[in-house]
C-alpha cells in the first residue's frame, strides 16, 4: 500500500536556522501528500498540502513541493523560531484514497 | 474545516475493563476514522467508521477488541475491550470528506490502562 519515509529525529536547530525535514513515498496511482503538525500537548493540525505533482503547498513560512520524479515532499523553512518546535508528521492518502498514512514523525527542537 | 469534539480527553482505566470513546462533528461528513498513536509512535488506522453498517478493520484491528459505531453522519464512538497496559495510547478520531483531500482530527484521547 502507499507509504512515506521520513527522516528520523529529533532535529535539534538554533533560532533562524533553515530547516529541511525529508520525506518520500512509495505510491499507486496519484495520492495527495500533506504535512501534519503536533505541537506539545495538542492535537494534529495540517500545516500544508499538495494535490498534484509540481504543486507546492505553504503555510506559516514552511513549504513543500510534490516531487513526482524523486517521489519526494520535503519540508522546509528558511528560518526557523522557538515556536516551530513539534512534531512533524507526513503523510498521504491511502489506496482508498480517503484515510492518510503516516511516516513516523520527526521531532523539532528550536533552541534560543 | 470541521471542529471534531472527543471525549473524554484522557482516562486511567484498570485492565480488563472496556470503555467507549466519543467523537463528535459539528458538520455532516463523508468518511469518519479511528486512529491509535502509541507512545512516542505515528499514527496507525485501526478503522473506516461506516454510517449504518459495519466498520471496516485494518490488518492487526478486530472487531471483538474495537467495537465502533457511526449512527449518523456528525458522530461515532470507538471502545476498547477487555483492556490491557499494551493499550495505552492516544486514540484519535479523523473526518474527511472527498478522495485525496485533507483529514482533521480531534484533541485525541489518552488512555493510560494500569
């Protein structure tokens, strides 16, 4: 079935360092790819998203882009803050293309 | 996007006990989901939650240990039967409602079994 491979954690950045968080995946067909996000004690949030190959998805200074031919949607940010520090889940829609699969999650650290 | 209410938001059961987990929707949706997320772990689908039939299981899910019920297009439960400390988890509900889009997802419920 389509999965996704992220790297492993944690990542541990000082304030204002650029962050790339890799992700690949292994699919059929043509799924949609999304970062989720869960900071300290809360629930998931989607952070961004991209339906098709090319597409770059952004939010809160963070982007990705769908990567048809390296089958990759790494995340990045040029700088980041203390604030930023999560847990950050990729993902993509299933075979059935209504549940997501989840990569195991890559802990952020940003450090004053 | 749709605001998902869990409840409860936490619980310590005793083992051996079963209890029955909340999600409601503040809006009709397509297709509701059960995910567990073990310690320090990703997210792992247990079930499609089915409005008038029966839940669809992923491998490794049965339905004598996760019951789940969906009545109505706003609301489903899941319970946790005969629990042991392997258990212990975040429980997450998830709605979506076309192919290939986004989910959401409640607050979760973090169950500690003791």
């Amino acid at each position: 079935g389509n999965s996704v491979t992220q790297m492993e954690g944690p990542v541990t950045l000082s304030e204002e360092a650029f962050l790339t968080i890799n992700c690949t995946y292994t699919a059929t067909g043509y799924p949609s790819l999304f970062w989720y996000v869960q900071y300290p004690g809360e629930g998931l949030q989607l952070l961004l998203k991209a339906t098709k190959a090319d597409d770059k998805g952004s939010n809160k200074g963070f982007e990705a882009t769908y990567r048809k031919e390296t089958t990759s949607f790494h995340l990045e940010k040029g700088s980041v803050q203390v604030s930023d520090s999560a847990v950050y889940f990729c993902a993509l829609t299933s075979n059935s293309g209504y549940a997501l699969n989840f990569g195991k999650g890559t802990s952020l650290l940003v450090t004053p | 996007s749709a605001v998902i209410s869990q409840k409860p938001s936490r619980d310590i059961c005793q083992r051996g006990t079963s209890l029955t987990i909340q999600c409601q929707v503040d809006s009709q949706v397509t297709m509701m989901f059960w995910y567990r997320q073990q310690p320090g772990q990703s997210l792992t689908l247990i079930a499609t939650a089915n409005q008038g039939s029966e839940a669809t299981y992923e491998s490794g899910f049965v339905i004598d240990k996760f019951p789940i019920s969906r009545p109505n297009l706003t609301f489903s439960t899941l319970t946790v039967s005969n629990m042991s400390p392997e258990d212990s988890s975040i429980y997450l509900c998830s709605v979506g409602n076309s192919a290939n889009t986004e989910a959401f997802f409640g607050q979760g419920t973090r169950l500690t079994v003791v």
